[in-house]
C-alpha cells in the first residue's frame, strides 16, 4: 500500500481542521491535506474503496480506506492503527555544510533512510552553499519534503527535522549556550510535529559530538567512549560533517572546544554527501 505523510500543520491548511490521528477514535473519516489529495488522487488515480496508509509522525501509522473523493477535496476511513515505531533506537543530529543540488537532496534522502533524527543545515568558510534571507524558506521546505518523501518510501514514520541554516560558528555557539534559549526552527509542514516529546530531545545536550575527521596520522580512529555510548537506552549522537573543501582550522578548533571529538571512518577522504551515509551505517553497525 502506498505511503502518505499526514501533515497536522502545513502551508495550506488551517492546523486546527487537521486533529492528530491519535486523536481519532478508529473509524472515523479524516479529511486529506492537499498533497495527499494531489499525490494519491489525482496523480496515481486511486478510487474510493482503495487503502492506503498515513502517518503523522507522532507515532505509528494508519491503514485508511478513501470514502470520497471531490475535485479539490477527499476524505479517508481510519481502519486500524499500526503500533511500529521503526526509527533507530540512537537519537542522531548531524550538522551539515550545505552543497549544491542534487548533492544535497541525496544527501537528505540517504540519512532518511538510515533513520537520522535532524539535518542541521550549515554555511562555512569553505562551503558552497550560502542561502540569502529571501531563498531560505522556499529551501527548507524543498530538503523537508526530501526528507518526508523519503520517510514514505523507505518506512519511517517519524521524518527528521531539517532544522532552518546557521553559520557554523552560530550553530557551535548555540551549543555551548544555557539549553532553555534553543529551539527548533523548521519549515511550516513540521512545525508543530516539532514540538513533540520525541523531537524535544534534540534540545538536551548529546552524549557525544563527533567530528568526521580527515584521516591524519596520530588520532584515534573514533573516541574511546562511543561503543560504550551505544549501549544505553537511548543514546543522543551529534555529529558534524565539513563541506567539500574541508573545515577550516579555525572551525576545526572551535568545535573541538564544545566537544566535538575526532572520528575517522577509514583511510580515505569521503564526500560531503557520502559521508552521512557512512558514519550513520557505521553507528548502526556498532550498536547491534
């Protein structure tokens, strides 16, 4: 069955005529944000009487049965409820240096899928990518349905949150700041989705920051207190990933000084998009 994010907030819709699922007792009929309207009826033709399957993100999923569709309209049955949570157990923000294109949207897409819990997006000196005021809005919301389209194919029901762009030096800042001044600034589509008990979290200090590191003679391969990190409950990762030309020292040293700690994930230098994909499967493996 296909895969629908059910957006409680969006552009579009008045937060207050989209409740929750959770909030609807089994059988009820919903009424389909536009895109899901759009997607699933107009798109993929489906009919009344075809099932589908929603999620919004505050937990487990939805099978639904469409009851009727309108020229601009479509409501749904809420069949059952699914109680599956498929998101890792290790909480994971990775701060990354924005690329161009379609670098980045692989980027997104890939750490989706291996489950990462928040994208912050990052200009630096060596970057590529420095958005003016007036493009961030219409950028954020473009990587956030990145990430939801892919929450969709690959099965999460809780997509990460891209988290609105910083400077690198603003971000390192912000952590070693008093935690009650932070917040989460996302696009409008997962604004309230934010402000879950689960996302929440991202807020506390992590348990380890790490660094991807070139390879450099003399360091340790990853800090000596990852695997032992691993092993609790729910432990909370922060990595932060350089863009292609590099951290500058400057950089480099202002994240060692919050406690970023050097990782290095073999011999060779990877790319800016590659390496999420590495150091999320890495975490993954070493957590089993």
């Amino acid at each position: 069955m296909r895969r629908f994010f059910y957006a409680v907030s969006n552009d579009n819709a008045d937060a207050s005529a989209l409740p929750k699922l959770g909030e609807l007792p089994i059988g009820s009929n919903v009424e389909l944000p536009d895109s899901i309207v759009h997607h699933w009826c107009r798109v993929l033709r489906a009919n009344i009487g075809d099932q589908g399957i929603l999620f919004d993100g505050f937990g487990g999923e939805y099978i639904v049965e469409l009851q009727a569709i309108s020229k601009k309209n479509a409501t749904a049955t809420l069949l059952t409820h699914i109680d599956d949570d498929r998101t890792p157990p290790t909480i994971t923000q990775i701060g990354l240096v924005m690329s161009r294109g379609e670098r980045m949207d692989y980027a997104i897409q890939k750490a989706t899928e291996l489950g990462v819990t928040a994208i912050q997006l990052l200009s630096s000196h060596h970057g590529e990518v420095t958005l003016k005021p007036a493009q961030v809005d219409k950028k954020l919301a473009h990587w956030q349905q990145v990430a939801i389209a892919a929450c969709e194919q690959c099965g999460l029901n809780r997509p990460p949150l891209i988290l609105s762009p910083l400077s690198i030096n603003d971000w390192l800042k912000s952590l070693d700041s008093d935690t009650s001044n932070r917040q989460l600034t996302v696009s409008p589509i997962v604004a309230l989705l934010s402000q879950d008990t689960y996302y929440q979290a991202l807020l506390q200090p992590a348990d380890l920051c790490m660094q991807m590191s070139v390879p450099a003679a003399g360091q340790p391969a990853m800090p000596d207190n990852l695997l032992q990190i691993l092993k609790q409950e729910t432990p909370y990762i922060k990595l932060l990933i350089g863009p292609e030309g590099g951290l500058s020292p400057d950089e480099r040293q202002q994240a060692s000084s919050v406690g970023f700690r050097p990782w290095q994930i073999g011999p060779r230098v990877l790319r800016t998009e590659t390496a999420p994909v590495v150091a999320l499967s890495t975490l993954h493996a070493l957590s089993v």
